[in-house]
C-alpha cells in the first residue's frame, strides 16, 4: 500500500502535510520533514485503530501485498495484476 503525502507551506512558515486517502489525517511542522513524519505517524494510527475496531478489512493478494479495499487509488492496473498472477503461477 501506498500513501501520498501532500505538503504546503502556509504563510506563517509552517508546513502542513496531508495524505489525501485517509480523510483527517493532516499535521503541521516546523520543517516539511517534520510535518511528513507527523502525518505518516497519524496515517499508521488511523490504520491500526481501524483494523482494531473492525472498520477495516485487509485483503492478502497472491503477490503478498495487503490490500485495503477504501484505498480504490491504490487498485493495481490490469497490467500489475496479469504480472502479479504470472509470477504466482511461477512460484515466486
């Protein structure tokens, strides 16, 4: 799974982060890396409180990667899942 992190300058010099798949998850910094660090953290929290309260389902696809099915941007192209079958048929 892939997180996109959105970050902007605001005009008072701080840096806000956002990662627009999961809706809440925005945090401020003094640097633009400390405003990434902040989101990526709340972005696992907000995952791991999900999976707990049974809001989430995860998915293991035949490639070992975990799907979440509300992360839709995150759907592998026709052309990532026919490589992913073939290299599971292989055995790899």
């Amino acid at each position: 799974m892939r997180l996109h992190f959105n970050i902007d300058r605001e005009e008072d010099g701080r840096y806000i982060a956002e990662v627009p798949e999961l809706p809440g998850v925005l945090t401020y910094g003094r640097t633009a890396r400390e405003a990434r660090s902040a989101a990526l953290a709340l972005a696992f929290r907000v995952l791991a409180e999900g999976l707990e309260a049974g809001e989430l389902r995860v998915y293991a696809s035949k490639c070992g990667r975990v799907e979440l099915p509300f992360l839709w941007a995150q759907r592998p192209s026709r052309r990532g899942r026919r490589a992913c079958l073939e290299r599971a048929r292989r055995g790899h």
